[in-house]
C-alpha cells in the first residue's frame, strides 16, 4: 500500500470528485494558503473527473464545438480570489490571477487566434473558457506538486460512493477502486437525469427504443449526442425547449455542420447552408419564444456605481414583509413564509417600473416617482396594502407611480404639441425638471446626437425643438412619442399578441420582428434602454435579494415549487440569455426556414404510434409537424433519485446524506430534489447529525439555495469564492483536529 493510503500515517489525504470549474478555484485557494500545512505536513489530494477534462469539466471542455457561446463577456469571468472576498487569505499577485479577457489577450499574443482576439465587453466562445480554466487548473497543480509533501493525483474515473470506514471515508470508483480519505469536497457540477428515472422522459424514451426514431434525452457532449446518423441531412429534428440549451443545439446542427453566416443587407445575417444540416429543425415550447438577447453590459465600466441598488425591492421590505404577513415556518420554527406571487412579485414588478421609467425620463424623475409611490409601497410592507385587492395582480403597486408617469408625459406632449411654453412647462414640474426630463428622454429613444441638439432647440425655444423632434427616428425602435414606452408587465412576459396567432406563417413573422426588436434593445444596452434596464437591474443585479426571500424555506412550500417552475424560467428568460451575436444567428436561421418555429406557444408533443414518430402539434397556431428525432433541451434540476450516475442515490440509500424538505408549519411540505446542508455545505445525516468531512458545493445545494450556476466573476465577492473560502476554512480546522488526535 502507498504510505499516503495508509489511515495510520501523519498523511492528511483529500478527495474533490468532480474535476470542474469548482475544483480549479478550491485549489487556486488552497495552493494560496498551503503554508498553512507546515513544513513537516503531508497533504495527499486525489481528483476524480469523470470525463478526463480536469479544470473544465465536460460542460466547459476545450475540445467542445466551436459554435457555443459563453453567456457572460470576457471581462467578468476570473479563476482566483480577489481583494472583494473577504477573509479569503493570501491573494495571488495580480498578474498571476488574470480575467479570462486578461488570458485570451495573452494567448491571443502568443497564438494570434481569432476567437481568443477579445476585448473585455466581447462574448467568449465557450470552449476557450474551458482551455483557460485547464490551464489555470493546471498551474494550480503545479504550485501544489512544487510543495514538500503534497501529492496531487488525477483520476479519469467516475466515483459512485463514498462510504464511511474506520476514522475516516472511502471513495469508490466506477471501474472497483477503494480510497481512504479524510475529507471530501463534492463539486460534481451540473449532472442530467437518467431517462428512464424521470415520468416526463420515461414515455419518449421507451416511444424510441419500441418504433426505432431516436430520443436524446441530455444534449451534452453535443458532437456525441447528436451524430449525423440520427442528425442528418434526411431527418426532421425536434427540439424540445427555446433556452441556451436549444440554441447550443440548432448553432451545433447548423453551422456546426459547415454551414455558414454571411451579412445581408439590412446589416443582420444570412444563413448559407451547407447540405449536411438536419432537413429541419423543429423548436417548439411552452412560451414560444427563445430567450431574449442579454444586453450590452454598459456596467462593467464601474460595477459598484453602476450596477443597480433597490429602491423598492430591497433586504430589508423581505425581512419587513416576513413579519407583516409571513406564515409560520415548520421544521426548525424561524421567522415567517412568504408567497412569492402574493408578497415578493409586486416588489418585483414596481421595481422593474420604477427603473424602466427612471432609466426613461432620468435620475430627478425617477426620484419623483418614487416619492409618488412610496405610501402605497409602505403600506404594502406593512400588510395594509392592496393586499386584499386583487392579490393575483402582480402590477397592484403601480397605480400611484403609473398616475405620476402621466403627469410627466403630459408635461413633455405638451411642449411637443405646442400647447405649453417651456417656462410654463418647468414651472409646473414641482420635484422633477422638464428641461432634464425632455432631454433625457431624446437621448434613450433617438440617441446621444439627437440629445446634444436638442440642448440647443431647447435654448432656441419650443417651436425649435418640435420641428427637430419630428425629423428623427428612433434607431432602436422604441416609441417616438413622451407617452408611449410604458411599462407593461403582461407584454414582459408574453411579449407577442393574440392577433399574432393563427397560423405558422403569422406567428413566424410576429416572432422575428419581436427578435428584431429586442437585439436593438439588447444592442442599446443595460443602461440606457428601458426594457433590458428594467429586466437586468432587477433580475441580475437584485438576485441576492430574491434569493433572500426564496432560499432556506423562505417561501411556503406550494409558492417555493411556483417559484422553481415558473419563475427560474422567467429570470432565464428576461435576464439569462444569449448575446446579441448568437441571437442574431438564430433570427437568421429562422428567416431562412431551415428553424421552424411555427408551432407557437403551447406547443404539444404527442407520440404518434400510426407512424412511429414523434408528432409537435401548435394549437394556437394549427401547426402540426412530425419529427424523426427528438431532443430535449431543457436544463434538468438536480435531483438525486432520478440523476443517471448512482453517487448520489448511494449517499442516500446508506444515510450519509439525505434531502432538503421545506416544510410549513400546517405540515405541507415540498422536496424540490436538493441535499440538506448546513451553512457550512456539510450534509445532514438521515439520523440529522452532520457529516462534517464532506462538503457539498453547487447544484446539488439548488433545493435549500437558488441561483447557485455561476461561473466566478471578479470584484464583486462572488458567492462561488465565498462558498470555497468557507470550505477551506473548515478543511483547515479538520485537518489541525486530525492532527491533534494523532498526537
């Protein structure tokens, strides 16, 4: 036996298992602090990736296709702890911790490869973030293996248990292998569930094997789930979803395959197909439409001025609502359960107003409205809202903001119309200035040029800034009148109409004008357009917010489970999704017909046993389309008991760990598939002590905590470094605890 097996030696001996982006910051953090073994310490640590891809994982690997996108810029990806972490010890020198921008620049200096030529506010393919993340893994190893006394091991295996074994754990692998450890640190990533596992799944896969059409229930590895044989240029390929998943999928099958995007005239794109494409690509969803193009991150300028605070929805109204109108929570007591829909999204959406209008008219507006909205606000908090009225209404708060929004476009058509002179105009604007009210509003709708000439009609008087207003344009389309560019909550979330219906043709238009709209919104920015304003400043930068009202059983059960499956999908979509870039690819791809998307919202899938094939059907659109493969492309929760790998269901099976259950004080209770932790991330046992040797990070933590895939991002102490700053520091504590015992 290696002495560093041997669980009577002075070895300290570490399991990470899974080799992803988490485990490349866990040992950025640890080579860091590894002075603190001493010098006559002994540290073995064994990674197990099931994939081989240390550093990256399979999601992220190197050798993936081209065609998918990160959907984060360069700049705001990073691999090391930074001066924002707290108390996470000794930091590289900043040279030795770049941004992935920071590391494509050098490469790109030492290669001269395109796809690494990035400027900081680029979108990076993905697989280039997966070579960075390879090489920084591997830097990390190196600096650990320099050390007297440590060993680092990689294992291109899949672990299937980890066992409890004398004073310490066994970690079995797939292919018969037993190693005793001391610690072990769970950074499996995203994982997908066994078909066969799931009911949803169940019947289209059982459907394939019976009538020989083919199902993918997981997409990823993308060229080795999707070969030509099932993909090619004879089949129909459905695809199951419109999110980043699909849209890896339709890039992979299309110019994936040779085909190519060539600029049209209209300054879009046009898609040149090279023959081994699918016959077509079916993609069809609930909503109907693919997620929205993310918007130009004008806040990575200076994200700690820029980066939006809440007004409205904010820490302290959750604490303050808890008190006001909270249900009693059950296991462990706590302060109260809130209903999201009820109690957090009318926050939510007079959030989104307020900043919607405030990017609109400017800061002095914006401070207007929020005096204007403020008794109805307190008195929501304080549970005297319009509570009792139309609770299901999520706009129930914009009332008095709304009335105060057409108090300052009246002002602004009237001095557009002719009917007020400017002086009169300002001096009936108590709170808010016309002048910057006026000005700003040019500025978001035609542009900064328009804006800097209009400051002089302003000047020369009303008739002159009338006769300027009328001969311009908006170039993102936004409305060109003072009163139109309202906030519409309905349209946010469905944005295409009724009359948009009826048949595939129809609804094909509607869409890829919405698509066209919304990529010269996304193209505006997150600071000056409105709508990616309102729908970033609230679902991006507020997320710790909702978080704070959702996580830990902070929602009743029945509200925790609305909130996963409806609310997720809605902050994907709004807040979530692809560049501008990858977004204009797809409109292409749509316009040139190979992308059906005529099946419109609503969209139902049916096993056809007359013809042995999966058959899509559009009610709303009377669309109706058989495909020969069918491929899922939503993401899939975690959820141990039906995860294709065994580890998890092991754990479960021998109590080492057991699942998070948020349970009301009436006794209803919900499991939304999740691991109970501690705040450390130590798994309670069946028995609901704590295993505190081993720690659990990312998705399996999803059912007591949201929002938990993330890459790391610099300056901003991120949770994903907060996360492993508190891993290390009980790893430090349990090995000086070891320690002790042995002497």
């Amino acid at each position: 036996m290696n002495p560093a097996d041997d669980p009577t030696s002075a070895v300290h001996r570490l399991a990470l298992v899974g080799g992803g982006p988490r485990a490349t910051y866990a040992l950025e953090r640890l080579s860091a602090q590894i002075a603190r073994l001493g010098l006559d310490g002994r540290l073995d640590v064994r990674v197990f990736e099931r994939s081989g891809e240390f550093g990256s994982g399979e999601a992220h690997s190197p050798s993936q296709p081209r065609t998918s996108y990160l959907n984060r810029i360069s700049s705001q990806v990073s691999f090391a702890a930074d001066e924002s972490v707290k108390d996470a010890g000794p930091l590289r020198p900043a040279p030795l911790r770049p941004t992935l921008h920071e590391w494509c620049r050098r490469r790109f200096a030492e290669t001269g490869h395109a796809d690494l030529d990035l400027a900081p506010g680029d979108w990076p393919k993905r697989y280039v973030h997966g070579a960075a993340l390879q090489d920084m893994f591997g830097t990390f190893v190196s600096e650990l293996r320099a050390r007297p006394g440590v060993e680092v091991r990689l294992h291109h295996t899949e672990v299937v248990d980890i066992a409890p074994h004398a004073d310490g754990l066994v970690v079995h692998t797939a292919d018969g292998e037993a190693f005793p450890v001391d610690q072990v640190l769970l950074v499996t990533g995203h994982t997908h569930h066994d078909p066969r596992r799931t009911e949803r799944t169940r019947g289209p896969a059982e459907f394939a094997d019976r009538t020989g059409c083919a199902y993918v229930p997981y997409a990823y590895p993308l060229d080795r789930a999707l070969p030509p044989r099932i993909t090619g240029p004879a089949r129909v390929v459905g695809i199951a979803g419109l999110g980043l998943t699909a849209i890896d999928e339709i890039l992979y099958l299309t110019e994936g395959r040779g085909g190519s995007f060539l600029p049209d005239a209209d300054g879009g794109l046009r898609y040149r197909p090279s023959g081994a494409e699918p016959a077509k690509l079916l993609a069809f969803s609930e909503t109907g439409v693919f997620t929205f193009a993310r918007p130009d991150n004008r806040k990575e300028a200076d994200p700690d001025r820029l980066e939006h605070r809440g007004v409205f929805l904010t820490d302290e109204a959750i604490d303050r609502l808890r008190t006001s109108v909270g249900t009693p929570r059950g296991e462990g007591g706590g302060s109260g359960q809130l209903d999201f829909e009820r109690d957090v999204l009318p926050l939510v959406v007079l959030e989104m107003a307020w900043l919607h209008y405030a990017t609109l008219f400017g800061r002095r507006a914006g401070d207007f409205l929020k005096d204007r909205a403020g008794a109805a606000y307190r008195a929501f908090l304080a549970g005297r809202s319009p509570h009792g009225d139309r609770p299901g209404d999520p706009t129930r708060l914009l009332g008095p903001l709304e009335a105060a929004v057409d108090e300052i476009t009246a002002v602004l058509e009237a001095v557009l119309d002719g009917g007020d002179r400017q002086a009169d105009a300002v001096a009936r604007t108590p709170g808010w200035s016309a002048e910057e009210a006026m000005l700003r509003w040019i500025e978001v709708v035609f542009g900064a040029g328009p804006a800097s000439r209009a400051r002089t009609a302003w000047l020369r008087g009303p008739d002159a800034l009338r006769r300027a207003v009328a001969t311009w344009t908006s170039p993102w389309r936004l409305d060109e009148r003072p009163a139109g560019n309202r906030f519409d909550w309905a349209r946010t979330v469905g944005p295409l109409d009724a009359a948009d219906l009826g048949t595939p043709g129809r609804y094909r238009e509607a869409l890829l004008d919405f698509m066209d709209r919304d990529q010269r919104w996304a193209t505006q920015g997150n600071l000056d357009n409105p709508h990616k304003a309102a729908a970033d400043g609230v679902w991006r930068d507020l997320r710790s917010v909702i978080s704070r009202a959702v996580d830990d059983g902070g929602l009743t059960p029945a509200s925790h489970r609305v909130f996963l499956s409806r609310y997720v999908r809605l902050h994907n979509r709004l807040a979530n999704g692809a560049a501008p870039e990858v977004m204009e690819r797809i409109r292409a791809l749509v316009r040139h017909g190979l992308l059906d998307v005529g099946t419109g919202p609503g969209a139902e899938l049916h096993l056809d046993e007359e013809t042995g094939r999966f058959r899509v059907d559009g009610p709303a659109t009377g669309a109706s389309c058989r495909v020969d493969t069918l491929v899922d492309a939503r993401v899939h929760a975690f959820d141990p008991l039906r995860d294709a790998s065994p580890l998890f269901r092991n754990l479960l099976e021998h109590g080492t760990v057991r699942l998070w259950r948020n349970v009301s004080a009436t006794g209803d209770a919900f499991e939304p598939g999740g691991l109970d932790l501690t705040d450390r991330h130590h798994p309670v046992r069946r028995d609901g002590t704590t295993e505190d040797r081993i720690t659990v990070l990312g998705p399996p933590a999803e059912g007591r905590r949201s929002f938990l895939l993330s890459a790391l991002r610099p300056d901003t102490d991120h949770y994903v470094m907060r996360d492993t700053v508190t891993w290390l520091d009980g790893f430090w504590q349990l090995l000086e605890r070891s320690r002790a015992a042995r002497r």
